[in-house]
C-alpha cells in the first residue's frame, strides 16, 4: 500500500510524461543543435586550429581526437542544460526540460 507522500509524488514525478510531448521536445532540440553538432563531429574527426592569443600570435592546430563522439540527442541535451534558466518555454528553464524529457 501506498503512502500519501508516495502517491504525491508519483503524480509529480517528471517521469510521468506525455510521450507526445516528450517526442516533440526531443525532435525540437535535435533540429536547433544540428548545425552545431555537424561542426563539433568535423572538428572531432578532421582536427581544428584554435586562437588562445586573441589574434596577436599563430594559431594551434588540435589534431583530430580519439574521444568517442556523443550522439546528437546527448550534445542537445548538454547544450540545452548549458543554456541554464535564462531560456525559458512556458515559465520552465531549458535546463530543466531537458533533464524532465531526456
């Protein structure tokens, strides 16, 4: 048997989500984040040069790196919650909605 506090929460658990709602916030991220995130494979395959001198000296190069490259739907996820509460959707910050709906 259920106690009160348990029946609570489970009715405000972020778990108990619109599958509708879920799929339309994902799809949503994944469209904003996908130029980016074909940047960020470029630069992770073929390598990038960097300037850490703010113009004044030569550039790096940063050789192609042998990290596994993350999903599309993780690198949305991570740049939504980067986001913080400064965005907000119907009073809600990114940051949150993306963790509700990840």
């Amino acid at each position: 048997m259920s106690s009160p506090f348990q029946k609570l929460f489970s009715e405000k658990s972020p778990l108990n989500i619109d599958p509708e709602k879920k799929k339309a916030y994902q799809d949503s991220i994944q469209k904003l984040h996908k130029p980016k995130y074909d940047a960020y494979v470029n630069k992770i395959k073929k390598g990038y040069y960097s300037d850490d001198t703010d113009g004044a000296g030569e550039l790096t190069y940063i050789p192609p790196s042998s990290e596994p490259i993350m999903d599309l739907k993780k690198y949305a996820y991570l740049k939504e919650i980067a986001k913080g509460g400064t965005v907000k959707k119907d009073g809600v910050p990114a940051s949150q909605l993306a963790r509700m709906y990840e």
